[in-house]
C-alpha cells in the first residue's frame, strides 16, 4: 500500500556494447602464438604454433555489439570446459580459447582429410557408407550433448572426413 508505481517497474538494463578495454592487452591473441594459415571454411583458419609448429585449426567468432562474448563470463568460461573435457575419436579436440578485441578463437587439433561437403560433391557414398557417416555424427552429437555442448551450426560443410578417424566435427561451434 505505501509503495510508489515507480518503485513496481523495473529500471531498464542499458545494452550491452563491446568495447575494446574487454578484449584486453593483457590477454594473448591468437596471432601472439600462432600463425595464421590458409583458410579453411568461413570462419576456420588453418594455424601453426610458433614455438612447436604443430598445426592445429582455429574456429574464430567474431564479436559485434549483440554477440560479444568474454571468455571471463561465467557462461562462457563453462561452455570452453566442456568442450575441453570431450575426448571422442568423432569430434575434434579443444586445445586452447584465446579473447581479444575482435575475436574469440578456438584452437582445435587438426583434422587430416576434407569436409565431407566436398567428398559427396566429388563422388558419391554407397548406402554403407553413408550409414556408417550418419552413424558417426550421431555418435558425435550424442557426445557433445552429454557433455552439455551441442553443435550450433551443423552441416556438411562443418563436418569432415578424416583420414584416419572417420567423420570429425567441431563441438560448440
């Protein structure tokens, strides 16, 4: 009864902008400790790290306004662990995340063969072995999801055929 209209509507949030003091220099970048190679598929880079020159993939999301991310955030920091924790021949393993003004990349063990966009584009699968595909991106997804990650943009040109483990996918891309 003693309260006031205004004191019942809540005060609105302002929006929430991506500046460059989050992306912080006292963070390393990805150019800090790897090479930048060929492009892959938008928004994944092939990449060398200096000191070992291992080769690696980077999956880099790029901020804006609406997106921006920090790998401080709790939600975040948590999403990055969980990716780190599967370990599953099908999905491509986490090594490292890095944050900085533009981007947030994240660094994943390198995939030996080709999108499987560009394999059923070339030549055609018998039903085995599409059988066995599908299988395997199943196995993926059911990994991931267990894991508490799903595959934010699944599609023949985010999966791989590789080499020697069969289809391979990025988990929480």
């Amino acid at each position: 009864m003693g309260q006031q209209c205004s004191d019942l509507i809540r005060p609105r949030r302002p929006k929430h902008r991506c500046t460059a003091a989050q992306g912080s220099t006292a963070r390393s970048s990805l150019e800090d400790k790897y090479v930048l190679g060929k492009t892959l598929a938008p928004k994944v880079v092939e990449v060398t790290h200096r000191v070992s020159q291992a080769s690696y993939v980077a999956y880099r999301i790029k901020k804006s306004p609406v997106t921006c991310k920090d790998l401080s955030e709790p939600k975040t920091a948590t999403a990055i662990s969980r990716i780190q924790s599967i370990d599953h021949p099908n999905v491509c393993h986490l090594v490292e995340a890095f944050d900085d003004e533009k981007y947030i990349s994240l660094v994943y063990s390198k995939v030996n063969g080709k999108q499987l966009f560009e394999q059923i584009s070339k030549s055609g699968h018998s039903e085995a072995k599409t059988a066995d595909i599908a299988y395997q991106i199943l196995r993926a997804i059911s990994i991931g999801l267990d894991a508490g990650v799903f595959h934010g943009a699944l599609a023949p040109k985010n999966l791989f055929l590789d080499d020697e483990a069969g289809v391979r996918t990025f988990c929480g891309s």
